[in-house]
C-alpha cells in the first residue's frame, strides 16, 4: 500500500519534504496540519489536499477519523515534537518525526511508549540512513573492509542568522547547535563506528552570548568512546559557515565525506577509491523507505525507529551536563 501521510509543520523543511514526495513511488501527501490558515490553502492547492483532509494545531485529534491519513509527519520546533507525536499515536497514526525527536531523552521516551501502547509506529527523519553513499558506507564497515574501526571524527555546523528564529530559543529549540546539528556527528560516529558509546567529555564555547543565551549552545566539540576502544571526536557549530564532515578509519581502511550529511550529493572516498553511489533526493529516499517499514517491515541498514532517536538524545544529555560540569559522563 501506499503510505499516505499529513504534514505538520508547513515551514521550510517541511517545503523540500513535500517537494520530494512528489517523487515517491510508495507515500504521499494527504493532509495537512498548520497554524496558518493561509498555508493551509495554499499548499492545500499544491499538493491536492481537500480542505476536509486539512487541521490545525486545535483540532487535529480529528484524524483519529481520518482514513486517507495513515501517519503525521512532524517537522515542527524542537520542543513541540514530544505532546504533538504523542497526540498524534493517540490518534491512532503513525509518527514520523523530525530529529532531533524531542528535547532530551526523557522525552524521547514518553514517545516510544506512547506510540507503543497506540499500537503505532515512531520513525525518526534520520534521512542519512538511507542515501546511498551512506548505506554503502555502512555495509563496507559491516562487512569488515575497515578492519576494526578505530577512530571516527564529524563536524557538523552552519552560520547561523536571524537571532530571533526558534533554533535560538531555548523553550522551542531545546539547545542549540548540538540538537540542530551536532546530532549529525552524534549519529554517525554511531552508524560508521558501529557500537554505542559508553563515556562523554565534551567542552563549549561560546563567543556570542547575547546571540546564543543560556541553554543556546554555539559551539560544542565532544569526545565519545566505545566499548571497543575506538573513539570519536566532534565538533558540533552554529558560528562556522557549511561545516560537514566525517572521517572515519579503522585498521584496514578509511573513508572521508564532505559533504557528508548536506541535502545535496555526498562526496568522499574510501580506501578503494572515490564513493560512486548515485545522488538521489534524501527525502524521496526516505519516505518510500519508510512507508516499507510500515507496510512491508523492510528495516534500513541502521534502524530509524523511536528507540534510535532516544538513544542519540541520551547522548545530547550527557554531552550537555559534560558541558556543565566538566566531567567525564559515562553512559
Ligand atoms: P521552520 O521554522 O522553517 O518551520 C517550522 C514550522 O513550524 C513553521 O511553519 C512554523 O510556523 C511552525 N510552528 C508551529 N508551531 C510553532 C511555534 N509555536 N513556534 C514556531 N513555529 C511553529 O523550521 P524547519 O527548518 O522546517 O525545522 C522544523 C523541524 O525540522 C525541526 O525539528 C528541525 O530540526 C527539522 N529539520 C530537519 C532537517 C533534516 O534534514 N532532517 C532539516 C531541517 C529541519
């Protein structure tokens, strides 16, 4: 079947998600949630959604309702996703929700369990875990071409603009760069690593005071270690322009991608030449990929599910008190 899907949260994100489900094979757009009655209309005539089909924040229980709605794509703030996923499973619908998936990982968690006990799915917009360079990254890895991995650097940031948007708000955003951004180096030392960390150490600094405030972190870099001995070290920014990378090595091998997590086509090598793989719109990747979840129980070569997503926000915890309190944190 295919998956049919509303949108919450009609902002910019929410833009290329749309513009790329034009183009899946297995979802589709078949409402809408939105603050704006405007947007409603509009995108309502874009993508061909009845105004039956379309709710605001105050009504969209109504889904419950709703059979031409399968699940809710969350791509709200930050600090919105937890009541408005866990709304959603009450409803009856499968969540997908935008990373990072609430604002710590106690939050994550009422999710996981909120959807659990509704019967539903939670997936996570982890569209990494799906792009093709990635994959075959993460397959090279599994299949032991790196050797034993060893060490995993990621850096990730942007410059960011406006200082009053949401992302520098603590209530909505959670934090700062580290829930924004930093989660791309979060995760991925954990998918081309391959093993969870079980110590953080991490250090802040903060240039802008008044642009980020308390809360707001500007610029993070953190150290993990793994059960195996490897480690990691990251740089997670909102004050440098177009920071994407990672470099992975183990005893075998390496690999390096820049960009490595960005809309457009990743770009890296290995050991054993350029990566290849054919550059395919992430989102479109993605949400064909999830309606297979759903529908055909298909699982992508790392997991997208709500317990994937609490276990990057356990990490941001242990980042942020590594921050307050200077300690080594064990996980
Ligand atoms: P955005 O500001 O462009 O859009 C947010 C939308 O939420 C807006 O339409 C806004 O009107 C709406 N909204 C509803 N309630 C709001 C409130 N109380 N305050 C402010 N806005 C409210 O932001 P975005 O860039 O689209 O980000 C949305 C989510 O998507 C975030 O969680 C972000 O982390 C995630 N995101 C993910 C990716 C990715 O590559 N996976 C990329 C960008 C953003």
């Amino acid at each position: 079947p295919i998956l049919k899907v509303a949108l919450m949260g009609l902002g910019s994100y929410a833009s290329r998600v749309a513009k790329a489900m034009q183009d899946c094979k297995r979802a589709k757009i078949t409402g809408l949630i939105s603050g704006t009655p405007s947007k409603l209309k509009d995108w309502g005539a874009k993508y061909d959604v009845p105004e039956k089909h379309r709710y605001n924040y105050g009504n969209f229980d109504a889904i419950q309702d709703n059979p031409e709605i399968d699940a809710v794509y969350v791509i709200t703030p930050n600090g919105l996703h937890a009541d408005q996923s866990i709304r959603v499973a009450k409803a009856g619908k499968h969540v997908i929700c935008e990373k990072p998936m609430g604002v710590n990982a106690e939050e994550g968690q009422a999710m996981v369990d909120a959807c659990k006990a509704a019967g539903v799915q939670l997936l996570i917009g982890y569209r990494m875990h799906f792009e093709p360079k990635t994959v075959h990254v993460i397959q090279m890895r599994k299949d032991g071409e790196f050797g034993k991995t060893k060490f995993f650097q990621g850096q990730s940031g942007f410059r960011i603009g406006d200082p009053n948007q949401w992302r520098l708000d603590k209530e909505l955003a959670g934090g700062g760069a580290m829930m924004d951004i930093g989660i791309y180096s979060i995760n991925g030392a954990r998918y081309m690593l391959g093993e969870e960390p079980v110590w953080v150490t991490a250090q802040e600094t903060k240039t802008d005071p008044e642009k980020f405030g308390k809360g707001v972190d500007e610029t993070i870099q953190f150290q993990m270690g793994f059960p195996s001995g490897a480690v990691a070290n990251c740089l997670s920014t909102y004050n440098m322009s177009n920071l994407d990378r990672f470099f992975m090595t183990g005893s075998d091998g390496f690999v390096e991608m820049q960009p490595s997590t960005g809309y457009g086509p990743i770009e890296g090598r290995t050991h054993k030449g350029p990566l290849t793989q054919p550059h395919i719109t992430h989102q479109t990747l993605q949400m064909d990929g999830m309606a297979r979840i759903i529908y055909d129980g298909e699982q992508p070569i790392v997991p997208v599910d709500g317990e994937e997503g609490v276990k990057d926000m356990k990490i941001i915890d242990a980042i942020y008190k590594a921050v307050e309190t200077g300690d080594k944190i064990t996980l």
